[in-house]
C-alpha cells in the first residue's frame, strides 16, 4: 500500500491525474523478461490507461482499509475533508510553537510539549532512499530539533530565575 501512502502524502495539496499515475505506478525491479539487466524500470504495461486504472483503484483500495480518505475532483485527486494527516497536525504544531516561542508567549513552553508528543519520528522510514520523501523528511526532523532546542531555552530561562 505504499502508493497509497504516497499519494495521501502529497495530497496536502490537490495533485493532477498525471502526476497521481506517477505515484500510483512507481518504478519496480525488473524481472526476468526485462533484458537480463536486473536495475530499476518502469512496468512495461504502465501506458496512460494502465496507469489511470491502478489511480482508480488506489481511493477504492483505502476506502476498503481506511474508510474515505481521498476524492476525486474532475481530473484530480484530494484528500478527503476531514481527513487529517499526523505529520501536517505536527508541522502546524511545530510552526505554531515556534512563533510562540519567538514571541516570548507564557504559554510557549507547554505548546513545545504539546508539539514534540506529536512527532512520529522519521517520516516514512522504508522509503526512505525515495526523493520524493526527502524534503519533507527533513523538514519535519528540523522542526522536531528546533521544538527541543526551544524547549531547552524556555527550561534554562525558567531555571535561571
């Protein structure tokens, strides 16, 4: 379900057709009728229609296991409303603190709290060699560094006091 994963992902934003087939039909070992060269390739049937029906069957896929996550908008694909993602409540957590906290807010050390319990740890481990992954990965690990060097500041100024 790892398509699946990565189109959810993505979605913070609506993604076109093309780009979700992309998602949806990744590049996969070759196998023995793939030239004997044994590296990464495209599926050999992932054509436009091919990769429309395996987009197709993704939001079907997860409403059997998830229940309504993704909706289909014209030529597009979003999430669903109401649907939350873990790594987007913590980087609006994160975002939020760390205002807070430049801000001298009284309540910033409980809100650092509040945000590091929300981080998962690293995003996405098993694909973790997957470019698509990195930036967001290393977003969400900066934040999660800055949460605690704010939270080691806001506990040295209340230890000085």
């Amino acid at each position: 379900m790892a398509e699946a994963t990565g189109l959810a992902l993505a979605m913070g934003r609506r993604l076109q057709e093309l780009r979700c087939v992309e998602l949806a039909a990744p590049l996969r070992p070759a196998g023995p009728g793939a030239g004997g060269r044994g590296g990464r390739h495209p599926v050999a049937d992932a054509g436009p229609g091919v990769g429309r029906r395996r987009l197709n069957n993704v939001p079907a896929r997860l409403r059997r296991d998830c229940g309504d996550l993704m909706v289909r908008q014209g030529d597009a694909l979003r999430l669903a409303p109401g649907t939350d993602l873990d790594v987007t409540a913590f980087a609006e957590s994160a975002d939020a603190t760390l205002d807070a906290a430049r801000s001298s807010n009284p309540d910033a050390g409980a809100l650092c709290l509040e945000a590091v319990v929300l981080y998962q740890g690293e995003l996405l481990p098993g694909d973790r060699y997957e470019d698509w992954t990195a930036s967001r990965r290393v977003r969400l690990a900066r934040l999660y560094l800055d949460l605690l060097d704010a939270l080691a500041d806001l506990t040295a100024l209340l230890t000085d006091h």
